[in-house]
C-alpha cells in the first residue's frame, strides 16, 4: 500500500475532528476560540488529521522516563506529515511502584484509552507504552474505539552490571535474592546489585513482561516492523518515534484502522511468536484479552495448540541461558525471529506499514545463530508455555516449562498452603519450617478477586532452609501471575480462583498435588467424596473492597482463563458506544 498523498482516500470533510472544527455554528465557535487560545492558527488543523498521542510518562515511571522527550519526536513526525498533533496523558501503571499490582489498573487504562479517544476532537492515535501492563492497556482501549492507532514501544534498557557481570532486571533480582538469603553473598554485594541491575530507562531487558507483550504487539501488527525490539537508548528509537509520527497521519488518511489489522489469524501470529520468544506467562492473559476485545474467540486452548509446534528460539533470559533484549536486537530482532518460524505465520496479515507481515519480514537476517536460534537448534523443543487442567484447575492454568528445573515437570508431593502473602513469607524464613523439596508450597486467595488484582506473587519465594540446603527451585503452585523475568516451577493463574471458591480453595496442607506437564494434567489426590464435604464447609471470605474503583474491580472482573477483562467492556457487551453528541 503506497505512503503519502497518493494513498489518500479520504477527504478532509470527513475527518472526526471536522464535527468539531468545522460547523459555521456557535459550538464550533467555540472550539476554534479555545485552539486560539493555546496560540494555534487555524491553518494548523484545518483540512488536517488531528492525532492524539496517548503518552504514559510520568515521574514514577523509570520505564517510560525518555517518553517525556520522546513525544517531541513523535510530534515532529505528525507535522512533517502534515498532521496536528495534541498530547493526552494517560496513567502510567508503572510495575515497580503501583501496588498492590498493576493488573489492577490494566482495564482502568484501557476505559481511559477508548475514552480518551472517544471524547476529544481526535482522528488517529500514537500510543506510547512499554511497561507491562501499558501495552495490553492502551492496545485494549484503541481497539474497542477502533481509530486509526499505532503503538510505540517504550523499548528495553541497557544490560545491567555488576562485578563484570551481566545483570538481567527482574531474573537476577530473584537470583542474587535467594543467594543473600542462603549467605552465599553480603549486604555490600547486594547494594553492588541494587545499582547495577538498572542502569538507564526503558523496559526490563529479559524477556519479560514487557518485552513479550511489545512484540506481542508488532506481531499482530500494530508496530512499524522492527520496533518492537530497539533500545530504548537506542537513536534508532528516536527515529522509530518520529517514522511512527509521520505513519499514522497516512492511516488516517487511508482509514487503516485496528479492526482492519486485528484479525484471527494476526492473534494466531501473536501466540506463535510469543511461543518462540520464550514468553512471559503474563502472555496469556492479555492476548486472550485483547483479541477478544478485536472480536475473537481465542483461548487457552489456542495456546495449548501452538505451543505442540512451535518451540522456543529466542535465547534470550529467563527461558534462555545468558543473553538479553540488547542482544537480541544486534541479532536480528524481532524480524529475524519471525522470519525464522514464517512457516508457522499467517504472512498475508495486514500492518500498520500498509504492508503484510509477510513483506515486513522479508529479508530480515538473523546475525547470532546462538541468540536467535533455527528451528533446527531451539533453546527448548516445544513453546514458552503450557496449559494444564484437571481438578485442581478445571478452567486451566499455566506453566513455563522452558524456565523451570526439568525435573518438575513430573512431580508429586504433599501441599504446605498459605492463605496470604504475610502468612507465607513469615514462614519461609524459617529454618525450622517442616518442608523438603518434594513438597508443594502453595499461595491461594491471590488471583483476580482475591489478590485483589492478581498480582505477581506467583514466583513464590524458596524457604530459606531449602536455600541454606543448595536447592533453587521446587514446585509452587498459586491463583496469582508472576513477572515474566521470572523462573521457576510455578504453576501460576489457577481457575477458577481460590476465593470464589475454585478447587484451589479446598486443598490442605499435606494433601498430594501432582502435575504431569507432558499430559498437560494437574490434580490434587483427594477423593471427589472428600472434596465434596470440604465445598459443604467452605466459607466466602470477606470482599476485599466495599467503595471506590475496587468495588467496580471486583463485581466485573473475568478469570484468568478469560483474560480478566472486565465483563462490561467486552465487544458483544451491549450496543455498540456512538460518537459523543456536539450542541
């Protein structure tokens, strides 16, 4: 599809923003007076597509710190493309500083987003996210308002170090964490770390969170190719910003809007690549979140399918063995990886290049076959994640085969079940605490209405006397998430959730739980008899909430397994929203 004037199919007139500027009536009167106001002439909207920029930044945002000088880029990009750009903030839902998570506030981004988008004189939008919970959000947002929209990512920091050594954020805070609690380094070892795991903005640079769900994001099309994967201190993403600015004036222009990108088979990309990237558990949530929002049926069961076919290439932390996001990019990037599983691609999926998938790829080179592996030599022989279910989980759960010690994915042991976080981590640390290896260390009453928001507690923290004994790794089991950066053999996002009083809620400490990740099965051995007069004695807890947003949280939220958007904001909830009435 041509760029520029040429592929204009639109007339001014019928731009969005025209309903506001451009009546001879006393409302639009006042719309042209108020532009003036700020010192705009009317040659710098007339006739022109105005264009939101839906920036994330804010000053408890290390993630997003260069967005604040970023938008001049993208803004600067706009008007070479003679657009008129208009910044709107939007929160940030910075990972390291909100609690009690930010999968609380993920759908709260996302009403603001379509409200944002819907309530302003606007025709097309710049979204700039990166950090977890931003991209999925604003995507979500942009989609149920369906403008032309195109998704900047914040993209990954530098590789951290300390002592000569390559620090991952997140996978090595885990690490280095249990090695000061088993004594194997000093406080004064652990400061070293502290300031040099981080060591300038952007994302984390393991395949974490944020990383999956930024290529998440170009997969199904919504980034210019390669984006996805440049440095956030990179000078290519200066330009990737200003590239971006200039694209979107085009979209409008040629009403290449998200529902016209966001087909099945583009989320179907999405589950494929997230797969061979080594992806963060989170994953699953958002994808099933954002596709249905697009109106698509996608479930774990999707999931479960691509992760038989397509195995994990991307040899990059916590799934991989030593390498990080910066890495990757000199590899080839995200081109270079989804040109080596193109067989497993829909390549005639449209982008917001104008161009298929398939034309985005083409050509792209991967640099180091040993970070960006061929099919032939994957860092493991099937995908980042898989499904489990059984009557522990009816509705399913989820596991990181890639990151765990291989010798959990067929294990049995007796329950140790916490019912809280402070509960857990007061008995962790105890070096008489009766608990071997074998056993399972459970957190319930931690998934979406429990936590409350789900939080990323499922990395449940090794107890100390394990440590102390040389173990790093046991199964753990919990409703909860946990960081992408994380590893370990957790089954994590269990539903239905323990406090609605899902299975998970009826299991005592030295109860037999048994996984068999091969079968995709997970059970606990207890008989249904037995199970059946635990239900009888069960009692709901208290709500976590009683005002405020929290109460709107938790009357709406869906499961894990129905990527815990809320139930309101589905596409086939009610009559489509109109355009804002203007008297």
């Amino acid at each position: 599809m041509p760029d520029g004037p040429q592929a204009r199919r639109r007339e001014p007139a019928s731009l969005r923003s025209a309903r506001w500027f451009g009546p001879a009536d006393l409302r639009s009167f006042g719309h042209r007076s108020r532009a003036m106001q700020m010192g705009y002439a009317p040659e710098e909207w007339t006739g022109k597509p105005v264009i939101a920029i839906l920036n994330t930044w804010s000053d408890l945002q290390p993630c997003h710190a260069h967005f604040k000088h970023r938008v001049d880029d993208v803004k600067r990009g706009i008007l070479m493309a003679g657009g008129f750009p208009v910044e709107l903030p939007a929160i940030s839902v910075s990972e390291s500083f909100v609690k009690p998570t930010t999968m609380l506030y993920r759908n709260m981004l996302a009403m603001e987003t379509e409200e944002l988008l819907r309530s302003h004189p606007v025709d097309g939008a710049v979204l700039m996210g990166g950090c977890d919970k931003s991209t999925p959000g604003l995507l979500l947002g942009a989609t149920s308002m369906n403008l032309p929209a195109i998704y900047i990512p914040a993209g990954p920091m530098l590789r951290g170090n300390w002592q000569g050594k390559v620090l991952g954020s997140g996978s090595d805070s885990w690490k280095y964490w249990d090695e000061l609690r088993a004594g194997k380094i000093t406080d004064q070892d652990w400061l070293g770390i502290e300031g040099g795991i981080a060591r300038s903005y952007g994302t984390c640079m393991t395949m974490g969170t944020a990383s999956t769900m930024t290529a998440i994001a170009e997969a199904v099309g919504m980034v210019l190719p390669g984006g996805s994967s440049i440095p956030a201190a990179d000078a290519g993403h200066i330009r990737l910003c200003s590239e971006s600015g200039r694209r979107i004036v085009d979209m409008v222009w040629e009403d290449l809007t998200p529902q016209r990108i966001q087909t099945r088979e583009a989320y179907e990309n999405a589950i494929a690549v997230a797969m061979a990237m080594g992806c963060s558990t989170n994953a699953i949530i958002h994808l099933i979140a954002m596709a249905r929002r697009a109106g698509h049926a996608v479930g774990l069961d999707d999931f479960e399918r691509y992760s038989r076919i397509v195995p994990v290439i991307g040899n990059v932390r916590p799934s991989g063995n030593a390498y990080l996001m910066e890495d990757f990019f000199y590899a080839g990037g995200i081109r270079a990886l989804m040109n080596e599983i193109r067989e497993h691609l829909h390549l005639d999926c449209l982008t917001v290049s104008g161009r298929t998938l398939g034309e985005a790829i083409d050509g792209a080179k991967v640099y180091n076959a040993d970070v960006i592996r061929p099919l032939s030599n994957p860092v493991y022989g099937q995908g980042s994640l898989a499904v489990l279910k059984g009557n522990l989980a009816p509705s399913g759960c989820v596991i990181k085969p890639a990151a765990m010690d291989q010798r959990f994915l067929k294990h049995s042991g007796p329950a140790l079940v916490f019912d809280d976080y402070p509960s857990l981590k007061a008995a962790i640390d105890d070096e008489n605490l009766d608990v071997t290896a074998d056993h399972v260390l459970v957190l319930r009453n931690a998934g979406p209405q429990g936590g409350p928001g789900m939080p990323e507690w499922g990395m449940l923290p090794m107890p100390k006397k394990l440590l102390k004994e040389g173990h790093r790794d046991m199964l753990r089991l919990s409703d909860a998430r946990m960081s992408g950066t994380s590893y370990g053999a957790c089954v994590l996002h269990v539903a239905p959730e323990s406090f609605i009083g899902g299975p998970l809620a009826l299991l005592r400490t030295g109860d037999i739980v048994s996984i068999d990740v091969e079968a995709r099965a997970i059970r606990m051995e207890v008989p249904d008899e037995e199970l059946e007069r635990r239900r009888a004695a069960w009692t709901p807890p208290a709500p976590r909430y009683e005002r405020g947003y929290g109460v709107m949280f938790s009357r709406h939220i869906q499961q894990a397994d129905e990527g815990c958007d809320f139930d309101f904001l589905r596409t086939e909830y009610g009559a489509p929203v109109p355009e804002p009435a203007i008297y």
